[in-house]
C-alpha cells in the first residue's frame, strides 16, 4: 500500500516538474502558435518602373515622384569615327507619380518625334503568398503621345489630331525566385497616322522580359517586343534588348545594348530599325531617382 | 477519488500556468539610423511577445516585411539586400528577468527597471543581448519600455562602404510594448 502511494506521489512530483519545464522552454512555441496567418506581397519583381524601354508591372510606391532619365547613344557599328556612338545622342525625360500602391501616372518628353506623352498604369493583381496565395502579378499600362514635330508636311497638312499615338499593354510577371522573373507582356499600339499605306493603324505586339539576379547588387534583363509580321513593314524590326541593373539604394542604375533607338512607348514598338546582326545596336542607359512627397513631420514613434 | 483529486490538481495548475502568463501582438519596436547624410527610420507595430511572470522568462518575434518606412525603396531595399528577409523572415528575442516582478511594487509613478538578458537573433545569427527594461502595471497591462544598440557587423548584415549608402553602423532600437493577460484561445 505505501509502495503504491510512493509511485503516485513520484508521479504526480514528476508530472509538476515537466510541466514547469514544459512552460520554459516552450513560451516561444506558445507566442508563434499565436501568430496569425497573413499575406506576403512579393516585392521586387522588377527593380524599375521600366525594364529598359518597356514599362514593368512595377510602381514608384504611393506618394513617391521619380525622375526617369532614358538614354541612348548612336550605333555602335559607326566605329571609332562617331566613338562607337558616344557622339550623338537620344533622350526621354519623364515623371512618375504613384498615387498610391497599385495607381501611377506619368509625362514624358522623347526626342522621336518630340512626342509628349502621358500615361496610367494600375496594378490589377499582386503576386503574394501566404493567407491568400496569388501565382502571379497582372498590370494594365497606357500611354497616350502626341508628335509635336513642326517640320512634317504630312502632318502640318493635317489636323492635330493626326499627331496623337496610343500604347496599351497588358502584363503578367512572377517572381520564380529570389533570382529569377518574367514578364509577358501582350497590347496594341494604335497611331492615327502612318506614312506607309502598307502597314496598319492598330499594331498587336507581345513582349517578353526577364531579370535574372547575380549578386546583391547587379541584375542581367533582357526585353523583347514582337509584332505581327504582316503589320509593319521594312526596315521595322522586332526590339531586343540586353541590359545590366546596377542598384544603390533608392537608385536603380540600368545599362543596355539594344537595337531600338527610341524610347517612346509606341516608336520602339512599330519603329525600330537597328539590327542586332549588321551590329546596328545602341548602348544606352537608365536612371532615376525617387523622392518622397507628402512625409510626415510629427513622427508618432 | 485520487483521480478526481489529480485531475482537479493538474485544472488548477494550469490555470495556475495562464494567470502568469502576459501578451501582446501590437507591440512596437522601432529603429533608428542617423548619419550626417539621412536619416532612416522604420516602426513594426505587429511585435508578438510573452511574459511569463513566474518563470521570468519574456519573448518577441516580429515579422521583418511588416517594418514600415517613409518610402517604398527604402522597404525593399531592407529586406532583399540587408536582412535578406526571404531568408530570414522573423526576428527572435529569448530572455530572461534577473529579477522578479511584482505588480504592486511597479507603479506608473515609479517603474520597476528590471535587467533582462537573452538571445536576440536577426538575419539568422544570435546574439547575447543585455538590457534594462522600465516596466509598470497599470489598469492589468504591464507597460514595458526599453531601448538599446544594435551593431549591423554582429548580426552579419553587410553595408557597402559606396558613398551613396547612408545607414549607420549602429542602430538603435527602442522597443515599447503593452502586454495583457493571455488568455488561451
């Protein structure tokens, strides 16, 4: 009888023992079976707005303007004489705003064609996992741009509403990996006038991009457009382009070769002449610089 | 009747166990870098943590993405290229009171500032991290406040030394938090 009682009391000696033990060890486990089950939005698809002419599924961030200097010099094949096209020179300057997370607008200025532009892009769907798991991003971008050339007879002749061109594109990316992303991009350009009677109006395109990570700090991308063939004509060939992300921190740094010169939405698109085989490329690059608008001056914490 | 006995023993020790126990998932631990260039600073208002005042033990874990900053960018940024957040989501403190506390003895007009001492893991590395919390019990909440340094090489988080960068080798962190009695779901 006392032998019974003396296993029960070790048991019941034991059991407070583990318990007290149970209660140090495990407050972690008890705090993470706390936490509740949330939603991871990928960040970071792409690094810029723009993978190098073509706009990316990504924004400027809510109340963020940033400055975009795209910049290409000339062909490369015209050798030492033009210092492999360090001579001359193609610009566009633009602005964008992000309204907030998922809605931004933009001005832009290019040389071809002296177009102004100006464009919305909405983030529809973002890649995500967790609580709710979403396989993939889908953005909507659509730029209108107006020719202010003044020297066109075709188009002095005509009214101004010749001038104008539209770009609407539709894209879908995912973030494979930490390293790895694409984009496939599917629109249609439309220009009110063309000089060839051979091509259309509405041009259909795709496009494939790509980013694939090396280190930290420094990306690889690469940016195709393609049209219908039957619908523009020679000299017109699809755009590659092939660049190299340089990030320093509120800085995205972007250098490319490619073989279309403009960097207006639409012209790069149905008019882009360099040829990748006759080394008629260009190298170009992208900056820009982001500011912060509306901070707040009373920090709560 | 020994059953009954036991089972009443083990309901009570349990509920012994919860009494003692105090939580929080609204936490806020901030940090702040300055240098002569920019300031950074972020806020994490979804801090989870636990005291357990019998034991003296105290936890935190936070979700790296849930840091705000004043600017996309800087978000991104912080958690692809410094803390590598894909890698190492949470950050993780596990310590200890080295003294008890009571809530009759720290009130709002005079804190108890109690010496903790644990494990703080950021980026995937633990540190020993040694610290003095200001703690009060006010209307069933403990109110625990505190702050100390962090140093970005001990936690193996790489800054390049470019002109651009702008962050501060030591960071400092101040961590503010209102606990309750938990209650088990």
């Amino acid at each position: 009888m006392a032998l019974i009682f003396q296993k029960k009391a070790l048991f019941i000696l034991f059991y407070f023992f583990s318990f007290s033990i149970f209660a140090q060890e495990d407050l972690m486990k008890i705090l993470e079976s706390e936490q509740k089950p949330t939603t991871e939005y990928i960040s970071a698809t792409f690094k810029g707005t723009r993978i190098v002419n073509g706009p990316s599924i990504e924004q400027p961030g809510k109340k963020v303007l940033q400055f975009m200097i795209l910049h290409r010099f000339g062909s490369i094949n015209n050798g030492m004489y033009d210092f492999f096209g360090l001579d001359q020179a193609r610009i566009r300057l633009g602005l964008d705003y992000g309204i907030n997370d998922r809605l931004s607008v933009g001005l832009g200025r290019s040389s071809a064609y002296k177009m102004v532009d100006a464009y919305i892009k909405y983030k529809i769907l973002r890649q995500s996992t967790g609580e709710k798991n979403m396989p993939i991003s889908l953005s909507v971008y659509s730029d209108i741009g107006f020719n202010t050339l003044n020297d066109d007879p075709d188009l002095n002749e005509r009214q101004n509403i010749a001038r104008f061109s539209y770009f609407t594109q539709l894209m879908v990316a995912r973030k494979f990996s930490e390293r790895l992303s694409f984009q496939l991009g599917l629109g249609f350009v439309h220009r009110n006038f063309i000089k060839n009677p051979f091509e259309d109006n509405t041009v259909l395109f795709s496009s494939l991009s790509g980013r694939i990570k090396i280190t930290k700090r420094f990306a690889i991308t690469s940016e195709y457009f393609v049209t219908l063939p039957w619908q523009i004509k020679s000299p017109y060939n699809p755009s590659l382009s092939l660049g190299f992300e340089i990030e320093t921190g509120g800085h995205v740094f972007q250098m490319h070769l490619t073989n279309a010169r403009d960097m207006a939405d639409p012209v790069y698109v149905t008019e882009t002449r360099g040829d990748w085989s006759k080394g008629d490329i260009f190298f170009g690059f992208n900056i820009s610089r982001a500011f912060v608008l509306g901070k707040k001056k009373d920090k709560t914490w | 009747m020994k059953t009954l006995f036991l089972s009443f023993m083990i309901g009570l020790s349990n509920l012994a166990y919860c009494q003692n126990i105090y939580f929080t998932d609204k936490g806020q631990i901030s940090f702040f870098s300055t240098t002569p260039i920019e300031n950074i600073s972020a806020v994490n208002n979804k801090v989870y943590s636990m005291i357990n005042l019998e034991t003296k033990d105290i936890v935190f874990s936070l979700k790296m993405s849930d840091f705000k900053f004043e600017n996309q960018l800087m978000k991104e940024h912080f958690l692809e290229n410094y803390v590598e957040a894909s890698i190492y989501p949470k950050a993780n403190y596990k310590g200890v009171f080295l003294s008890s506390l009571n809530p009759d003895s720290c009130k709002t007009s005079k804190p108890c500032k109690i010496e903790t001492q644990g494990e703080l893991t950021i980026h995937g590395v633990s540190q020993m991290q040694k610290t003095t919390t200001n703690l009060y019990f006010e209307k069933n909440e403990w109110i625990a406040k505190t702050e100390f340094w962090v140093k970005l090489e001990d936690f193996k988080v790489k800054v390049p030394q470019l002109l651009w960068e702008k962050l501060s080798e030591k960071i400092k962190v101040i961590v503010d938090m209102k606990y309750r009695i938990y209650i088990k779901n």
